[in-house]
C-alpha cells in the first residue's frame, strides 16, 4: 500500500464508521496540510455522554484498522497521550470512561467487528475509490456515496 493509499483508506475508514454508527460526515479530507496528513470532520467532535465516548474511540480505531497491516500496531494499552493525534484522543476518551485494559480491549474488538460490517466495507470500497479521484468529499458526495455502496 503506497501511503496515499494508506492515507486515504485511514480517513475512509474514520469516515464509514461515521455512518454506520449514525454520526453526520462533513468532510472527508486526505489532501493534508502542515499539521495533519488527511482528517475527517463528523459530529461527534464535541462528547457530552459515555456512549458518544465509546462510538468516537470506535471511529478512530476503524482508521486506524483500515491502514495498518498488523493488529499488533493498532494503540494497545496503556495508550500514550503524547502520541499522535488519533492516539491522543483514543487515550483522552479512555479517560473519561475510565477504561482499563480490558476494557479497552473490548472497544478494539468492537471496532474490528464493525470493520467487518457489509454495509462498512462496501461503503469503504466506493470512499476510496472516489478519493482516488478527489482529495475532498463533502456531506453531499458521501450522501451519495452510501447510496451507491447500499446499492439504492
């Protein structure tokens, strides 16, 4: 996998766990700047409760799920708060739940079923696939994407 296409298959997978759990994608972006390589912007940026804690750490693990090529290099515990972004929300959301290794563990799992998902997978399939093309889809396109990879 070229890192482009590690880029992009991390953000499109931030981006379909977004869906899947139900949570608004404004904004799929894998064009990059100085302090981010891609990022994906959803409504779950602010938490108010344990249970958008647990599906914004399921988000970030599907990205994380998506570009590595070993579980073995997915943030195992204890999670580092000095380390890069996504691991650094991973650990402050850990936090706030009060997660030990165990449960943490429990989250990952939840995370790689849902990876796993028909509905996930085909959806990452056509996000990617049009990030070949676009380095930014917004609400619309992904709008219409879902209804491609659900084959409306």
């Amino acid at each position: 996998m070229t890192d482009a296409e590690r880029i992009a298959a991390h953000e499109a997978g931030h981006a379909c766990a977004c869906v899947v759990l139900g949570v608004p994608v404004r904004l799929v972006d894998v064009a990059g700047d100085a302090t981010a390589l891609g990022r994906v912007r959803h409504g779950l940026e602010q938490i108010d409760n344990p249970d958008d804690a647990r599906k914004r750490m399921k988000i970030i693990l599907c990205g994380w799920i998506e570009s590595v090529e070993d579980w073995d290099e997915l943030p195992s515990w204890p999670l580092n708060p000095n380390a890069s972004t996504d691991e650094h929300n991973l650990a402050t959301l850990a936090d706030y739940l009060e997660l030990d290794s165990r449960s943490y563990d429990d989250v990952r799992f939840e995370a790689l079923r849902l990876t796993l998902d028909r509905d996930y997978k085909m959806l990452h399939v056509a996000i990617t696939g049009m990030l070949d093309y676009t380095p930014r889809i917004g609400p619309e396109l992904i709008g219409r994407l879902v209804g491609i990879a659900r084959g409306d």
